[in-house]
C-alpha cells in the first residue's frame, strides 16, 4: 500500500512540474475595446496587449499610468511600463549584462526570450545573425510590434535617458528620453476574478482522492486486534 501511494505522490509531482513549465503565459480574455489581457505567472504581472504609438520616454511614462482598463466590469488602472534591471551600461551577449543581447533579467527580455520563444541576432557567443533571429513568435499577443519599445526604468547614471528593448533584434540597451519609441504596459498580479482550477491542483486533488480512498479500504479492523477478557 506505501508503494502505490509513493508512486502516485511522484506522478503527480512529475506531472505538476511539467505543467507548471507549459503554462507561463494565460490568455485572461479582450477587455471593452477589444485589446487582450494576458497573464504571466512567472512574474505575477498581467500585459495589456497594445502597442501605444511612438513616442518620448515621459509621454509613453504618463500614457501607462493613465491607463484606464474595463475588463469584465472591473477596472484596472494601475498599469505601467515593464521594468528593467538597472546598472553600468555593460554590453555583452551572454545574458549576464545590463546591455546587450539574450538578457531575461528585465520584463520584455523575459517576455521575448523566455515566454514566447524569440532569438537575439546574436547568439551567446556573439555570433551572428543566429538562424531565426527576431519577433518571429507572438504566442497569443495580436499586437506585439518588431520594433524599439520604452522601459519604465530610468538609466541612473544619466537621468536624461531611459532602459528600452528592441523586439527587432532582441536588443536591450539605454536611450535619450527624447527618442520616440513605442509602448506596451503591465500590471501586478492577476485580473481574472475566478480563475480556474490550475491543472497541478487539478492533478493533486484528484491523486489526493484517489490515495484517500485507498487509505480508507486497506485499514484493517481495528476491533478484530482488541485483547479480550
């Protein structure tokens, strides 16, 4: 009985994981004006899928926090643009910089590389162009652009520039504020109300079910042991 309730524990820690790994990104529905709202449980933030036209760093700054969103009858309006680690303009194309190419450490190389599957032109080694390079996957974002995209983070060693991403080239570098570029907002946390049981709960209660029930057919008859007399 321990070994089949063993086995079933690890199947469903097994399953779990692997569903947890498939399931970063949740497409939460359109809002009132049709744009999409979607979840990433990684970093707990919810994107709002529409890209704001071009524009300095400070206009896409205020159009963010102004953002009013009725989503399902709720609105949302603590929105913002994604942030960036912020550091020495360090250049390289391993990840491990502040600048430079493959970095998953700031919301949109997160976004880029690791929820949606996109290739920098370079690869880690700095060779390049790497086959299949660019904003070649979406996932279910309809508005995502190929192209320069402001961060919200302010570039502290020369306050008159600002961290951005470009989704062409999976570039991350600082820019003059006044440079325009395009916009894209998050917010903390979920907007979905009643979200729906999440596939490794679903696993789990059922493995629990299973076990209990197991449990309660195996337990011998305690009154059958009692010493008489």
């Amino acid at each position: 009985m321990k070994r089949v309730i063993t086995f079933l524990f690890v199947l469903a820690m097994v399953l779990g994981i692997s569903m947890q790994a498939q399931a970063a990104l949740e497409l939460r529905g359109e809002d009132s004006l049709g744009n999409r709202l979607i979840y990433d449980n990684d970093l707990n933030i919810t994107w709002y899928d529409y890209s704001n036209s071009a524009s300095n760093w400070q206009t896409q700054v205020n159009w963010a926090s102004g953002l009013s969103v009725d989503f399902e009858g709720t609105i949302f309006d603590d929105w913002r643009l994604p942030t960036t680690v912020d550091g020495p303009n360090d250049e390289g194309y391993d990840g491990s910089t502040t600048a430079g190419f493959n970095i998953t450490s700031s919301e949109m190389g997160h976004l880029f590389y690791t929820e949606i599957g996109n290739k920098a032109y370079y690869d880690t080694s700095g060779g390049g162009p790497q086959s299949g390079w660019g904003l070649t996957n979406t996932g279910d974002f309809q508005k995502l652009l190929s192209n320069y995209y402001w961060s919200g983070t302010e570039y502290s060693a020369n306050p008159t520039n600002a961290w951005g991403f470009n989704t062409y080239t999976g570039n991350q570098t600082k820019y003059n504020k006044d440079v325009t570029s395009y916009a894209i907002a998050v917010r903390p946390g979920d907007v979905s109300v009643a979200v729906a049981p999440e596939p490794v709960s679903m696993v789990l209660f059922g493995v629990g079910g299973v076990v209990l029930a197991a449990r309660r057919r195996f337990v011998p008859n305690r009154k059958l042991f009692r010493r008489r007399g």
